[in-house]
C-alpha cells in the first residue's frame, strides 16, 4: 500500500497519548480524538493531557479532534480505546483507512476478540492489531520498546511498522492475528493473579510459578483456537505477560496487589478513571476456554474472586491441592 502520512488517533489516554506523540517523532501528521472534550481542549490549549500523563509536553503538531469525523481523511486510524468501548467507536469510523486496534482485551457481551468485534462492525476494512509489552509512560520518555503489529496483509504490517518506528521504538510484524490479539487480552487476567500473590505474601517462587503455569494456560488456549506458539512465546504474548506481571504501572496487577491485601474490588474500583481490562476479560477468557475443552485453573480462580465471591484464601488452597500432573500439560 502508499505511504501512511497522516495517523488518527482515536482516544485520549495515556496510551493514546503516546502513541500520538510517538506518530509524531516518526513525521506524521496526527490528529487526536478523546471522548472527555476536557483532554481534548488541554492537548489543543496547553499542549499537554493532564488528566493521564501529565508530566509530559506534547509535540504542537498533534492536533486535537472535536469531532471523530474529522479522523476520516487520515490513511491509518489507531484504536486506542478501552475494550468494550471499540465495537461503538469503531462503528462511528468514516473513510476506509485501515484501522489498527490498540485495545487488549476480550468483548464482554459477545465473547470476541477485538479483530473479531471489527470484522463485524467494519466487514472488508483493513484491519491490524498493536500488542506488546508497552507501558504509555516509558514508551513516551523514549525508553526502548518493541511490540507486534498483526495484520492478515503482509505489505500493511510492513508499511505501518514503518510509519510508528521511531528514535527506540521498534514495532515487529506479523501475520497471527488470532495470537496477538489473545495475548494481550489473557495476560490481563494472569496480572491480577499476579498481583495477588503479591499482595498474599506468597513469595517470589509463588510468582515465577504464576506466571510460568499462567503461560501454560495462555499457550493451551492459544493453541486450540488456531495461533502460534511462536506468537504466543513472542511480544505480544509471554513479553507483556512478565512486563504486566511484575511492573509497578500495570493496572491489573495493581487490582491483584489490593484485593491480595485485602481491599474489596468494589472499593478499589470507586472513582477509577482508568479500566482494568483483566476484570472484565476473566469471565470471557473462560467462555472461551470452556468451548475448547481448555482448562485454565489461574483463569478461573481469579473469576471466582473477582465474581463469584470466592474466598482469596481458600482459592488459593484449590489451586495448590489440584492433582499432581506431568510437565507441559
């Protein structure tokens, strides 16, 4: 395909945010849409989002969007909203541009996969998804970071890595949508088990064993739906799994360290403005799981403490009392 000279990007957050500016470092031109008129009118008055990264001056070429219509002439448009906000957004989407979807995560309502949410609500469109281990305010101090982009057409994948490289920003591309796309979303869920253990004092033997059976669980499922070990070993999955895990800026890990020190969810979540994906993706992650014929035991004990009023102790007394089993199953 041509060129990719000017990036839409749809959403205001922090990760938005830096995909903006990171667009920009690149020689884009980038127009921003936020669904808060509040972050929109400070990107284009002050320069800045002080709602989600504050501490960070943007570039005076990116400019802010009123309206989403105004994001219909660019030649890529960058899907940086919460996950079950994209089937809504996406839908409002003019032009014909492909899209790349920034959101990690598993629609709540129906079960999908963010590519297979747009696949329905923009039948034909072109269509990539952006997944990594990616922190928003690392990646917009400049620090290195690597992610894939999946795409089903080899020369976008190509032609979009191109146009968001920028100074130690590397983005890798891929053909295994299907695995990109279920690494990020499992991953969430898997933090807040991490988290959790975290929070329970379990130990940092407890931890390295999440996170490697929590891997296995991501690795089954992944498998049985059709994507690659080497995509789920890779960035997008067993990458932002650690990062997500173990950094202190992972929203879902910061779920799992509070309820792990005893803090109910209702009271974490009051008056968050910012998502914590995993909560909404356990449940679907295990719908999923369950029409496989996948057992995903860290999955399911995590949907059980946030939704099913299970006992955090005791939760962790089942996963530890599970038959004894050989490696690699």
């Amino acid at each position: 395909m041509s060129d990719i000279r000017h990036i839409g990007v749809v959403g205001g957050g922090a990760w938005g945010t830096a995909l903006a500016c990171l667009a920009r470092r690149a020689g884009r031109q980038v127009t921003l849409w936020s669904r808060d008129p509040s972050v929109s009118a400070a990107i284009a008055d002050q320069r800045s989002n002080p709602v989600y990264l504050p501490d960070f001056p943007l570039d005076a070429g990116i400019e802010a969007a009123s309206n989403l219509a105004h994001l219909g002439s660019c030649d890529a448009i960058l899907l940086v909203c919460p996950a079950q906000a994209v089937r809504e957004l996406a839908g409002r989407l003019a032009g014909s541009a492909p899209v790349v979807i920034c959101a990690k995560g598993i629609e709540a309502s129906s079960g999908l996969l963010m590519p297979e949410v747009l696949a329905e609500v923009l039948p034909g469109r072109p269509i990539a998804m952006l997944s990594g281990p990616s922190f928003a305010e690392e990646t917009i101090r400049g620090l290195p970071t690597a992610v894939s982009i999946a795409t089903a057409d080899h020369a976008l994948g190509e032609t979009l890595a191109g146009a968001l490289a920028a100074g130690a920003f590397r983005p890798y591309w891929t053909d295994d949508v299907l695995g990109v796309a279920l690494g990020g979303a499992v991953k969430n869920v898997l933090a807040i088990a991490a988290g959790i253990v975290e929070g329970r004092g379990l130990g940092h033997n407890a931890a390295a064993a999440l996170i490697t059976r929590g891997f296995a669980e991501m690795a089954r499922l992944g498998q049985a739906m059709g994507a690659r070990l080497e995509t789920l070993t890779g960035l997008s999955g067993l990458g932002d799994l650690v990062l997500t895990c173990h950094g202190p800026l992972s929203r879902n890990r910061s779920l799992g360290l509070a309820l792990g020190k005893g803090t109910r969810l209702t009271d974490y979540m009051a008056g968050r403005r910012q998502i914590v994906e995993g909560e909404a993706t356990a449940p679907a992650v295990l719908a999923r799981a369950r029409r496989y014929k996948i057992e995903m035991p860290i999955c399911a004990a995590v949907d059980a403490i946030l939704h099913g009023g299970a006992d955090l102790d005791e939760a962790i007394r089942a996963l530890l009392a599970r038959p004894l089993r050989r490696e690699g199953k």
